[in-house]
C-alpha cells in the first residue's frame, strides 16, 4: 500500500505471510518512507523484517533519487547486522518514461555487495561478495492491461553458479 503523508512525503507499507513456509519467511513486512527535497531529488529509508522457522533477519535501507525531465536515477543502500558481522549491499537503477507517464519506461539496474557468513559446521566467518545487472521494459497496451519484459544476471562467492534469468509478466 501506498499511502500519503505529509507534503512532499509518502511511504509504502508490506506485509506477507505464508502458513507453510519453506524457502520464503513465515512473515515478512516492510516500511519505506519517501521525502522530496530540493528539485526533483527524493530521499528514502526503510526497515524490513523477515520471520524464518528457525531465525530472522532485519534490513535497514537509505535511498537517494532525482527525477530529470522523463528520467528517474536511483541509488538505494541496505545494511543487513547479523553475528557474522554488518552486510552491505548497493543497488543503484537508470528508467527513463519514454511515453512520459509513470506506467511505460525502460530500466537498467545493478547491484553490489559485501557481507559476512559462518558456513555450514563451523566459527569462521567467511567474507561474501555479490554483483547483479539487469533490465527491464514495461508498456501498458491500455489502461487495464500491460506487459512487462525483464532481463538479469547475477554472480556470488557463496554458490558455485552464475544466475542469468528472462522473464515475461501480464500487468
């Protein structure tokens, strides 16, 4: 949900649960608050929270956009404390409205990070390191009805593969 706050300012609110979780948290939800400033620059923090059978894990983000002209740029930081120690992770995104309205863009995004992680058995913490690209392109044929195509790649030191995915949804 989307909702209004003061002028300016808006936040958006999640929340997720699933009876029989097993890859996904029990209960997950999610606070991110807005703020314009300036021209055309926004700011952003959040605070997310994922239930999992046996654990937790709590997420805080900082965020930093400019809108210019049909162009939106983004950078968004999440700070991840565990007892390996502080994960970090930057994600920054490119969108540009090419039918200047906020339904139809283009996007390309990515992402780094670098955290910490006791593997399976033992005390030593082991440093990780991930990256991700990616982009996407959604178009609404009208009001009701969009498509939305999506592209990415993603590589780790956690797991011995490279993820490369395409995606097609119907909005």
């Amino acid at each position: 949900a989307y909702v209004d706050l003061w002028p300016r300012s808006y936040a958006n609110f999640r929340y997720q649960y699933s009876p029989h979780a097993v890859l996904y948290p029990g209960v997950a939800y999610r606070a991110e608050i807005f703020q314009g400033a300036g021209k055309g620059w926004e700011l952003s923090g959040s605070y997310d929270h994922m239930d999992f059978e046996n654990s937790f894990v709590d997420m805080y983000g900082l965020g930093l956009g400019k809108y210019t002209g049909n162009w939106y740029f983004r950078w968004r930081a999440l700070f991840v404390p565990s007892a390996a120690g502080l994960s970090i992770s930057n994600h920054v995104l490119a969108r540009y409205y090419y039918s200047g309205n906020g339904d139809d863009y283009f996007e390309i995004n990515g992402g780094f990070g670098q955290g910490g992680e006791f593997p399976p058995g033992s005390t030593n913490v082991k440093t990780t390191w991930s990256q991700s690209y990616g982009g996407a392109f959604q178009k609404y044929i009208n009001p009701r009805w969009g498509v939305k195509l999506s592209a990415g790649y993603s590589d780790n030191n956690i797991y011995p593969f490279i993820e490369r995915d395409i995606s097609a949804n119907i909005l």
